[in-house]
C-alpha cells in the first residue's frame, strides 16, 4: 500500500492513513518467456495496489513521486519482488511525506503588550531565522528570510522535525512577544503552521545626565571663618 508518512520515520504507524491516487509501477522479465512486462496501476481510496496475474520472474515496484512530496519508504525507493509461486506477494509499501510550511508576521507592537493591535503597524526587513533537523535525512536546517512590506515571513518545503523560530533583534528595538522570545514547532506531513507572530517596539531614548555644578563647600566654610572672626573683636571690646 501507499501510505502518509506523518511523522516522517519510514514506517508505516498505526493511525498513518493512505494515499489515494498514486502511480505504482511493475517491471521486470518474465521467467518462462523472457518477455519484458511493464504493469501501472493506481491506488484506491485506502492506499492500496495489486497487480494481477503475474508469472514467474523478478521485478521492480517503484512509484511515481507528486511534487511537493517525499518518499520515505523504502529506503532503497523500490522494492524487488522474486515472484515464484501463486501466493499473493503483500507488504510492499511505499512511504510518503508532504513537505510542509511554517508562516508568521513582525509588527511594531507601539503599546507594549504584546498583542497585535488592529493600528500597529508591519515591520518589513527583519531578519527571521528557523533552525532544526530534518527527521527524515538527518540533516541540520539553518534558514533566514526577511519580513516583506507586510511583515509577513514563510518557510516552504520542510521536511519532518522540530524547529525553533527566532528573530534577529535589531539595535533600539526590545522584544515584547512571544513571551518565551522563540517559537518551538513539530512538522508533520503536509501541516502548514501559522500564527508564530514576533512583536517589537523601540526603546525609549536614553535619559540624558544632567552635568551637576561643583559644590560650594569651600565657601560657606570661608564665609563661617569670617563671621567668626569679625566676632571676637567684638566681644572683646565689651569686655574691657
């Protein structure tokens, strides 16, 4: 049968529906005649396939891939079937992911409270990063895009995995949602993710220092010094 992959690891899960519609195709040579065959069906509404009335011999199952689709099983991309006997040959099963898409927009959150109001404004040029690894291959993903005039931003083709979604933040601006500063996401077959929205508003300026003049200590001792002194004459001529 053909099946979806949902969460991408090359088995076929309870759960994991199939897929209607798909081109399978049978080739070989046949043992008694030694004529080429070259059978094509397409799958039912469940995912599955069979070919009838095959002689002895060996050939190849493969299957025609959709675009927007990975195929996950079987590893090799076809599968061999050594047809000896009338005994249904089963299990032959082809696995597919539909890749997948994560969207999100940046808007100038100008009262800080980090929902989108219906006046703020987009952010257009801000760097939005996404980095995982692909569940399927292995392989590590490290994308950056730019917000259009919108301050819209999207990541298209992604395979199965979890993936974290940051933003580059720009100097004079502060960051006010979402509340954990990343959105962590898990891709599974043909989802598209939306809503991973990033909210920001400038820092206030700086309060500038205000220079303070020195202080006069130095003064008011000067002018205490003097009072004193004036007064001892004073008392002095009194006291004669």
């Amino acid at each position: 049968m053909k099946f979806n992959d949902l969460n991408g690891n090359h088995v076929l899960d309870a759960g994991e529906p199939g897929l209607a519609g798909w081109t399978i195709h049978l080739d070989g040579t046949e043992s008694i005649s030694g004529a080429a065959v070259h059978l094509t069906t397409i799958t039912d509404s469940t995912g599955k396939f069979q070919f009838m009335n095959v002689t002895q011999g060996t050939y190849t199952l493969s299957e025609e891939l959709q675009s927007g689709w990975l195929q996950t099983a079987p590893a090799s991309g076809t599968i061999i079937v050594n047809v000896q006997t009338t005994t249904p040959y089963n299990g032959n099963n082809f696995g597919n992911f539909k890749l997948g898409e994560v969207r999100g927009m940046k808007w100038n959150d100008s009262d800080g409270n980090g929902i989108k109001g219906a006046n703020e404004n987009p952010l257009a040029d801000w760097s939005i990063n996404i980095k995982g690894t692909d569940t399927i291959t292995g392989m590590a993903v490290d994308i950056t895009k730019q917000t259009d005039a919108n301050g819209n931003y999207a990541f298209a083709n992604l395979t199965a995995g979890t993936y974290v979604i940051s933003e580059t933040l720009k100097s004079d601006w502060k960051q006010t949602a979402p509340n954990t500063g990343t959105h962590t996401v898990t891709l599974t077959s043909g989802a598209v993710l939306t809503g991973l929205d990033f909210g920001n508003m400038p820092k206030p300026p700086p309060i500038p220092r205000v220079p303070v003049p020195a202080t006069s200590t130095i003064g008011v001792i000067v002018l205490i010094g003097m009072m004193m002194v004036t007064a001892i004459p004073v008392l002095r001529r009194k006291a004669k």
